[in-house]
C-alpha cells in the first residue's frame, strides 16, 4: 500500500467514526421521551363518558384511554393550587408553600425544584402554558420556575384580580414570560394553538410541555357553539350544560394536539397524559331538599375541597407507545399526582436526585410493568386557612382504606361511597393510620413556611390584594369583587426589598391597564347570556387619604381621585419585611389597596 492509499482509508475510517459518533448522539436525544401533561381545573373524575357519564361528550379522551394506561385509585390535592404544587414537586402542599388558592398561600416556596427545573437541568425544552397559580410575582412566576417558555393567566382563574382586566375567556390578553399579549379567541384554544407551536418548534429535541388549563373553572364562559351541544340535555342545570360544554371544547382541542403529533411523527416517543386537579366543581349537585341528582360523581361522596374522594380522586391517563404504555389497562393501586416527577424522571432516564424529603415515589414498573407498589400511605386535606391546620379535613389514604378527619374510617372495596363509619369495627386499622398521619403532619409542619415576594426596582412590581396575608375575610380575590367595590380589612404582604434605598410605591383601586382614576363609576356592563356571565357595573368610591406601612414606617399622603394612582416616596432598607397598602374612603371606611405598584429610586 503507498503513502497516499494509507492516507486515504485512515480519512476514511475517522470519517464514518465521527458518522458513527453523530448517529449515536442523534439516537440518545431521539430516545429521550418528549413529556406532554394536560391538566384541567375542576373536572372531576365523573366528568368523562369512560368512566360513567351518560350524558358528556369526550370522545377523544374516552377513545385515547382505550390505547392507553389508567390510574383509577389517583388523588389530588382538593383544591388547585395545592395540586399544582404537588404536581410540580413531589410534595405536599403543606410543605411547599401552597396550600390555599389565595391570601399569600398559594405561592409556590422559592427553595422547591420544580418537574420543569428537573427536565430544563437535563437537555429539555420546557413550555407551560394557561393556568400558573404558584405565584404572581417574582421569584416565583414560571419562568423564574425552570420553564423557557411560558404563556399563562394571571391569578387561580381568567378573570380574577391578578390577571389582565377584563379577561373573560374571549380575545383576552396573557402574559408571555410576563409580558401582556393581546390573542384572538377562546382561552382553550389559545392555550392549545400555544402549545402545538412550542411542540412543532421543539420538535427535534426532547420537549416537555405543561399545558394546564384553566376550564372548566368558573365563570362558565363558553362558545356558544359548545353551550348548544347540551342546551336540549334534561336532568343537569343550565350551570352544567355550560361546563360540560366546556370539556367538550378541551376534548376537540385534545383531538388536534394528537394529531398534530402523528402529523410531526413523534407520537410514538411521547409521553402524554390527561388528568385533572381535584375533584368536580360543577358536575354533581344535589338539592337538599328535594334530594334530586343532577349531573354525575362516580358513586363518590363530596366535590371540589372535600376530603372525601370526590374531593380529590380524579382521571389519570397515560400513553408511552415506545415505553409499552398502552392497551386500556386500568391500575388500580392508590397513587398519587405526588409520585409523578420521579415517575417521569425514571421514565425518561434523567437526573433527580432531590435534597428534600418526598411525598411521592416512583411509580414506574407499576406502570410500564405492573410490578405492584410497596404498601403505603398518603395524606390530602383541605386548607383554606392562613396558617395550616393540623386534622382539617384530613384523608389518610391506604389501599381501599380512608381515615377522614381522623375518626371516620371507611373501606372503599365495600363501600364506595363512604356512607358507613366502620371506625368501632376496625380500631387498630384506625390507630396505624392515625399513628402515621401524627408522624406525618410533625414532619411537613416543621418545614411550612410562607413565600415571600422579591423587590428589587430594576421594573415596575404590581402586588394585588389576592396575596394579602388576611387572617379574618376573603381579600377581593376576582374582577366582579373589585368591580363592585367591597372593602377588605388592611392586611401585611410579605415582601423582601432585594436593595435599599428610595422607592414609589403607588395605591390603586383600579389595575393600571384599566386606564380608570381612582374615583371613577365604570358604565360598562355586559348582560348575561345563556352562555356566558355579565359583566357587572364599576361602582364608584372615593377616597380621602393613603397609607402605607413597611415595617414600623408609617407614611401617608391625600388621594387625588382624578389620578389613575396616589404615590408615596419611602426610604427603605434591604431585607425582608412586612408592607401593608391601604386607603381610607370619605365616609372613614378602610380598605386594603386593590393594586400595589413599585418601582424604585424615584
């Protein structure tokens, strides 16, 4: 062989390793699991035709369980944001931060690693998008939380106060990685177009995509196409015609997300799910003096924020083709929404190796392999409190076994519906239970902590009355409360001021994108449809002085009402403390700021 064949083939030999080098790399990205999470807001687990619903239309979903893996023992938190939250994290929400929906209480602790965190930290793209409510205000919005992309609403629900004004579902305005942007159309099919884009852009490397919806929460506000699907339907409430109205909507957005995965050929290497966050809102009422039944609960006892499992069993679907996660097969262990981080992580082969204890565990070969789950007991409760509660409306969890608020025990294999105590038959099953619920709450206590919200002056921060820390009402918590101008008791925010110095911190009644003056009467009522809710009047209020209070620092100032806010300049140290906003009304009655802007050094 001459010098120059030798040089050719050794040319050769480190061309098609570097080919070979490629390839290998291009597979491990390829065989990294793209994750995609649908979840809704108040669908119970009876608000789906495959699991008994005679009269709602998921044929979507009800068809992508039949290819798929069900949990059917799932639990949830009983109400939203504690769901999220544990969604998220692995753990309670009485650890992290959000147990309540509002009053400072439902902001996500800024020390827990987030499902996006994990996934961002090993080589995905992470998009969230519609409903957030772990936090609106930094550090805690979500994509100060690990999410590259992400398009939501502000506070638990379009409409309500921290989100922009006058969203009611139709051409609303979200915020894109916190800033305003105007979208034609309905909200879910906002959040869905969203969504295929980032998985269409994304489409090459491994995804995960949190798409949580924020239907079918009220108000229940649906196109009208959706409201007449159901408007000749006898036996539900106009009520249910509307919100069944709206899972019908989300099933048809489903469809497409489907088939846009078949259409970028990525549908066998994905991992998608549909689940829910607690229990049914809207779907099963009972008259309680007729007892007449309207809608539909699985045979479950209690709703949306019950402590029993119609409070917080919900649908969990799951399809993995290339994983084997498919077939119909239902499973039927209790699990829990806690359990689906590391699940995932071990699902797609990454990295989770968390410094703080869990609630969940892996769940995986029950899933992929049947493999049974190690005997267990999980805890949900509902805490729609300041501070939480040991014992309120507590559900111990074992098997088919619930230990609610600690004295009432029930077997679900032979009672379903919770309906007899067998508390005096089965003690010691009550004791181990008890025994370690008491464990338990010593361990997540030790640990609860409220979040604290960061100001550091580089933009202008807006804090509404939703995240005040109220210890005796409910703070103005939507857009119809602050349109009718109900006051609230002056209550602390917490707030860390990142730098000190000089700072405006600015009083409103009336968000500032409203353009409205403080004492401004707002003409603009919408009448009510039969599917959809009316925008009420803006009542007028006029104010005579501000306060504000950082700390032990008291300062005021007169009110302008012609002004769209009244200012105060304060000095301030750097360091956490509490800051509490309020105005004081002609006739001398309170009320807390609605609105709270800050900027600094000016």
């Amino acid at each position: 062989m001459n010098r120059l064949s030798f040089i050719y083939i050794l040319f050769v030999i480190l061309a098609l390793n570097n080919c070979s080098c490629t390839t290998k790399h291009q597979e491990d990205v390829v065989d990294k699991p793209n994750v995609i999470i649908v979840i809704t807001d108040d669908q119970g687990y009876g608000d789906l035709g495959h699991t008994g619903n005679p009269v709602i239309k998921t044929p979507t979903i009800d068809a992508f369980a039949k290819q798929s893996i069900s949990l059917t023992n799932y639990h949830v938190g009983t109400t939203c944001a504690p769901s999220r939250a544990g969604l998220m994290t692995a753990r309670n929400c009485n650890r992290n931060g959000a147990w309540h929906t509002i009053i400072g209480a439902s902001i996500l602790n800024k020390d827990e690693v987030t499902m996006a965190d994990v996934f961002k930290a090993n080589g995905y793209s992470t998009g969230m998008f519609g409903k957030w409510h772990l936090g609106d205000n930094h550090p805690f919005l979500p994509h100060d939380r690990g999410f590259d992309e992400a398009f939501y609403h502000g506070g638990g629900g379009i409409g309500q106060t921290p989100d922009y004004w006058d969203n009611d579902y139709f051409d609303d305005s979200y915020f894109r990685n916190g800033k305003p942007e105007k979208k034609q159309g309905y909200c879910t099919d906002v959040w869905f177009g969203e969504a295929m884009k980032f998985i269409e852009n994304k489409k090459d490397q491994p995804f995960f995509c949190y798409l949580s919806l924020n239907a079918p929460h009220s108000p229940y506000n649906v196109p009208e196409e959706y409201y007449k699907l159901y408007e000749d339907e006898e036996g539900i409430l106009e009520s249910q015609k509307r919100f069944y109205g709206m899972i019908t909507n989300i099933d048809d957005n489903f469809k497409q997300l489907l088939a846009k995965l078949e259409e970028l050929k990525i549908d066998k290497n994905t991992i998608v799910i549909y689940t829910t966050d607690n229990g049914t809102s809207n779907g099963y009422k009972k008259n309680k003096k007729t007892g007449q039944v309207y809608g539909y609960n699985a045979g479950m006892r209690g709703r949306k924020a019950s402590e029993y499992d119609g409070g917080h069993r919900v649908p969990f679907i799951i399809r993995w083709p290339q994983g084997g996660s498919v077939g119909g097969k239902t499973l039927n262990e209790l699990t829990a929404h806690v359990d689906i981080l590391p699940t995932l992580a071990s699902m797609a082969g990454i990295s989770f190796d968390p410094e703080k204890v869990l609630d969940g565990t892996d769940i995986s070969s029950y899933i992929l392999h049947g493999k049974k789950t190690k005997k267990r007991m999980l805890v949900t409760d509902t805490q729609r409190v300041p501070w939480p509660i040991k014992g309120k409306q507590s559900c111990v969890m074992a098997g088919d076994w619930r230990l609610v608020n600690g004295n009432e025990l029930y077997n679900l294999s032979k009672d379903p519906g919770q309906l007899v105590n067998v508390v005096d038959q089965y003690p010691e099953q009550a004791k181990e239970m008890n025994d370690f619920y008491n464990d338990w709450w010593e361990d997540v206590i030790a640990e609860t902590k409220y979040s604290v919200i960061e100001l550091d002056g580089e933009s202008l921060d807006v804090i509404t009355c939703m995240d005040i820390h109220s210890e005796d009402e409910y703070p103005n918590y939507n857009q119809k409360m602050i349109r009718q101008g109900i006051p609230i008791k002056p209550a602390k925010l917490l707030v860390n001021f990142t730098k000190g110095g000089k700072y405006k911190i600015s009083l409103s009644r009336w968000p500032l994108e409203s353009g409205y003056a403080l004492g401004s009467d707002i003409d603009d009522e919408i009448p009510a449809t039969d599917y959809t809710d009316a925008r009420v009047r803006g009542k007028a209020i006029q104010f005579k002085k501000a306060y504000v209070k950082i700390g032990e620092e008291e300062y005021s100032v007169d009110v302008d009402n012609t002004k769209s806010v009244v200012s105060l300049s304060v000095e301030v140290k750097s360091g956490e403390t509490d800051l509490t906003a309020w105005l004081v009304q002609k006739d001398g009655k309170l009320t807390n700021a609605y609105y709270i802007y800050i900027e600094k050094g000016i």
